[in-house]
C-alpha cells in the first residue's frame, strides 16, 4: 500500500530523451509556457500576497494573526467555490482549456486552507497540545479539520500518477469535494463570534448553484431556461439555510430576517446577492452562443 | 500565623515614582512654553482644553501596559454602527451635544442630566483598567470618568431597587445598524444594584486623557472591568433602577452563549471557544485570563451566596 502510495506520488524518471519537463504551474501538459495558466498561478498567490502586504505594512489591525487567518480561511472558501465553478463555466462559455485550470486552483484552495490551519497555530502560539484540544473540543474546529484533511488526500491524489492508479475510483474519491465544501461553509457559519454571516450565506448560495447545475439533467446544463430557474432556486435556499441558522442558533425572530430579503431598498441581502451572480451565468451563456 | 494580603492599592515603596519624574518642573514648564507655541499657531478646539481627564486613582492597576491610542480607538464592536470592528468612522457622525441622561426607576430624585451638567457634578477621575472582550483579546485603558455609586448616590435608590438597567442610544438616523430590525434594539445592559455601587463600576466619559470618542462610547458608557466587555454599554441615554432583572442585547439574542452576570473566569469556556487566555491588542502576546479579571479582590464578595446562578458567561 504505502509503495504504491509513493510510486503513485513519484511516478520513475522517464527515459532519457523524453524526459518530462518539470510540471511547473505555468507549463501546459506538453511543457510549454501557457499564459493562462502563469496568469491563473499569479491571481492565486495574490491574496496571499496582499495579506502578507498589509501584515508587513501593520494594515492587519492589532490581532494581525486572528484577522489574517480569517482572511486567508475565506479565500481558501472562495477558491474551493471557484474549483467547483470550472466545469460550468467550461461547459458554458465553450472553452474547454479553463478545465485544465481545475487542478491548480483546487491546489490553491487547499493551500490556502494549510496556511489557515498553520496562522490558526500561530495565533494559539504553537501550545500543540492545546490545540489538539481546541480541534477535539470546538465542534467548529474539529469539522474545519475533518474538511482540511479530507482535502489533503484530495490534494495528494491530485497528481496524474494516482488519476491513473485509481482510474474510476479517482472520480468517486474526489466527489468528496462536495462534503468537504459543504463542512467548510458550515464551519464559515460557525466561527462567527457573535453575528455577522453576510458571506458565509452568500458562500451557501453560490454552493448550492453549483450542487443544482451538477443535478441537472446533462442535456439542460446549457439551456438558458433551466440556469435561469437556477437563480431563484439559489437564492432561495440561501435565504432558507439563512433562516435555519438564525431559527435554530438564536432567538433573533428568523422570519423577519428572512422577509429582509425581499427589502432591496436598504441593502441586498447575500441571499438575494447569490440570486444575482446566478443570474449572470444564463447572461453569459447567452453572450457567448451569440458571438458564435 | 499572619498571613497579611496586600490590597490592590497598597503597593511598596520601591515602585514609588521618583518625585522628580512626577514634578519635572523645568520639563512640564518647557513643553507648557511649547505646547502653548503650538496653541497659538494652531488653536485647539475650545471642547479640547476643556476636557478635564482628573487625577489618576493609583488603587487599581492594570499590571499591563496602556494599549495604544489608535488601537484602543479603531478596533471596536458597536452594533448600531456595524457588525465590523472598524466601524470608527461611523461612528463620527453620532452627534454628542446636545445630549442627555435620563436617570429613573425606582429613586427618590428622578432626573434628566445635560451630559455637561452632568460632568460638572461628578467627582471626576482618572483609572486604568484592563478590558477583556469575551472573544478572548483584551486591552488597556486609562479612562476618566466617575463612580456609578456617586450618580446612585445623588438620585437615592428606594429600597425596591433591585437592578440597574442601561440603555444605549438607538438614533435611526446616524446609526446604519438599527436598519437590520431583527435585533432587540436599543442596546441594554445591566447588573444589580450592589455591582453597580460596588467601587470598580465606573461611568466613563473619557479616554487617554480626552474626550471619549464615539466608538468608545461617547458621551457616557458604564464600564465593570471584572465582566466581559459587551456588558459596558455605550452612549447611553438612559439608566434605569429596576425591581426586575433587565435582559440584556444579547442574552435576548443568544442565551446559551451570553447571559446576564458575564463574569470572567479563564475555567468557563465560550460554548464555541476556550476563555483561558486572552490576546492583548497591539502587542502580540497571549496572556492567561485571571478569574474576575484579576479584579477578584474587590468584586469577588458580591458573588457570596450565589453560587446557584450562572456568574461565568
């Protein structure tokens, strides 16, 4: 087991002269330089980037670790969101090179989700033991770190040695996507301290567009009706796992915060925001048949 | 044996200011020639110099030292202003004159105060306490202010007072907040009668020597250093002597996390996270919460016989 593990991990050196060039991010599969795929590579790194900035920069605010952490956490929720939008947007837009773009993001996600883990650490100054303590004792935490290393085995079978080892079974393993972005927006949910869950509903919403494209049947995934009936279904969920949240976790009257939705003249509400995104997805397919 | 414990204020003569440090005359008097340069080229507001921060009460100390201004001033939870913590622009346009205070219930002299009037009545002075939020950071300020007990003192409780009821201000027009209806707006906090007239319950109207700002709590917040800080209510305009216990903002959103005494103690976890230490604002370090706040020694009696209720969050 584990030496299929490794040579799956570190599939033998080809013979000379076809040597595989080594796979940096911004080679396409035939190991020549693709712009698309540098320029994908350089958007993930950026906010990192931008957190690193603003914490040299003293811009973190004064809890540098906790404030960065949450920053990071919620990109590594909004690039695992972005993983599962690729093959819709592919799919849609008719341009199937986005697809080979999956892999890196998905990679990006989970790294992002590492340096969460890793800041979270740090903010708890590395006491280990305290913070398996934290993790089995927090149920917020303890389902972070389900999803965190469900996504490593998924980050470590991501590589094309284990696509072929596991053949059909890669495809059933990395369904596991789907808990593992449902368990990371539920945690979203719950680190909140007090209130405040504007995104994570919004992370809902998104998530469950992209549950009900995949329920589509494969012949209305392009059809401009059925996405559009997808906007109203997205928002609506959102409001009602929204409304579950607060009926359930608090004596906030639930009902009023649901009926909030339907005032647009304050502010959108991240339901009615989810509606909206996914309103623009029948837009752009239509955009797209029409440049055709 | 004889075992002496030294109260919070007696402290040895060692860690007595040298008398030099405290009458730096040639030093005050030239930064007076200089500050009063400056004044000149550039006049202060008249509300600033009229600012009178008192004389600094050495009984409490905080152990710590003084948090920074700017980040005792920018990172703050204030509701009605928004659910993050920068919400100190915001805040700036609470207007703070005029501004009144309403002090009824259960006294003998009911009586709405000119926040001025006010000011000019209570012995103002000065006390450095340590504040810790109850999502574990922590900070240190030195606030000016009077003793809750003296404004008791002047409007007489009657002898059904049982809780003080503070209410914050809930201004539609300058607090966006108040636009999400689904919270039992206004803000209100409380405690019992004896908290409040216990020493350490303090009414601040002051910070770092000025004005409170808005975002702290301007122009009146109650602070009780040894509860966790959502009970210091902010702005407020109305304090109120009850017979019923007051249910605060958010105990009447979510009772299983926040209650009514919200006393600090590093042993009772948050139901989402652990309370034993705290992060101290702008210094990077995390230090162990102390039971009480480390204000046991002056707070902890009040608790005696009540040991059925739920003192800890």
């Amino acid at each position: 087991m584990m030496q299929a593990m490794l040579r799956a991990a570190f599939p033998p050196a080809l013979p000379p002269g076809r040597a595989r060039p080594f796979p940096f991010p911004w080679r396409d599969r035939a190991g020549r330089f693709s712009w698309l795929k540098a320029a994908t590579f350089a958007l993930l790194l950026a906010p990192g980037a931008w957190v690193a900035w603003l914490a040299a920069a003293d811009g973190l605010g004064p809890e540098p670790w906790k404030d960065g952490l949450r920053e990071i956490g919620l990109w590594a929720i909004r690039l695992l969101l972005l993983t599962l939008a690729v093959t819709p947007f592919a799919r849609l837009l008719a341009w199937p090179r986005l697809a080979t773009l999956r892999r890196m993001i998905g990679l990006g996600a989970l790294g992002y989700a590492l340096l969460h883990l890793a800041m979270y650490a740090a903010n708890e100054n590395f006491r280990l033991l305290h913070i398996a303590g934290e993790i089995a004792l927090r149920f917020y935490l303890t389902i972070g770190f389900v999803a965190l290393l469900a996504m490593a085995a998924l980050g470590w079978t991501s590589t094309d040695g284990w696509v072929r080892a596991l053949g059909r079974r890669w495809k059933r393993l990395h369904l596991l996507i789907w808990p593992i972005a449902a368990l990371g927006v539920f945690h979203f949910f719950l680190q909140s301290p007090k209130s405040g869950l504007w995104e994570a509903v919004l992370a809902a919403g998104l998530l469950l567009w992209l549950a009900f494209w995949r329920l589509l049947p494969a012949g209305w995934r392009a059809n401009p009706l059925a996405l559009l009936a997808l906007a109203p279904a997205a928002a609506l969920g959102a409001a009602l796992v929204e409304y579950a949240w607060y009926a359930l976790g608090t004596n906030l009257p639930a009902a009023m915060i649901l009926a909030a939705n339907l005032d647009v003249g304050f502010e959108l509400r991240p339901a009615v925001w989810a509606g909206l995104v996914a309103l623009a997805v029948p837009a752009v397919a239509c955009l797209r048949k029409i440049m055709d | 044996m004889f075992i002496r414990k030294r109260r919070g204020w007696e402290i040895p003569e060692s860690r007595v200011t040298p008398e030099h440090l405290v009458f730096g005359r040639r030093a005050a008097l030239g930064g007076l020639a200089l500050g009063g340069a400056m004044a000149l080229a550039n006049p202060a507001p008249a509300a600033e110099e009229a600012f009178n921060p008192g004389l600094r009460n050495m009984r409490y100390r905080p152990g710590r030292d003084v948090t920074a201004e700017r980040n005792a001033t920018t990172y703050n939870n204030y509701y009605e202003f928004g659910t993050d913590k920068g919400i100190y622009r915001a805040a700036e346009r609470l207007p703070l004159r005029p501004w009144t205070v309403q002090v009824d219930g259960l006294v003998d002299r009911p009586r709405e105060y000119a926040i001025d009037d006010l000011l000019q009545a209570m012995p103002i002075e000065e006390r450095v306490y340590r504040l810790r939020c109850v999502e574990a950071w922590s900070m240190v300020v030195p606030w000016s202010g009077f003793p809750l007990k003296a404004l008791l003192d002047a409007v007489g409780p009657q002898s059904g007072a049982k809780y003080v009821r503070f209410e914050t201000a809930a201004l539609r027009g300058v607090m966006p907040g108040l636009r999400q209806s689904w919270y039992p707006w206004p803000y209100v906090e409380g405690c019992t009668l004896e908290e409040a007239a216990n020493d350490l319950s303090f009414m601040v109207v002051g910070a770092y020597g000025k004005k409170l700002l808005p975002q702290n709590g301007a122009p009146l917040r109650v602070h009780q250093p040894w509860k966790y800080g959502f009970k210091a209510g902010k702005s407020l305009v109305r304090i109120t002597l009850t017979a019923e216990r007051p249910k605060s903002f958010w105990e009447a959103i979510q009772p299983q996390e926040y209650g009514f005494w919200a006393n600090i103690n590093p042993e009772v976890s948050h139901p989402r996270w652990s309370q034993a230490s705290e992060r101290v604002l702008g210094t990077g370090e995390r230090v162990p919460t102390q039971l009480f706040n480390g204000y046991g020694e002056f707070v902890a009696d009040l608790y005696a016989g009540l040991q059925q209720e739920r003192l800890w969050a």
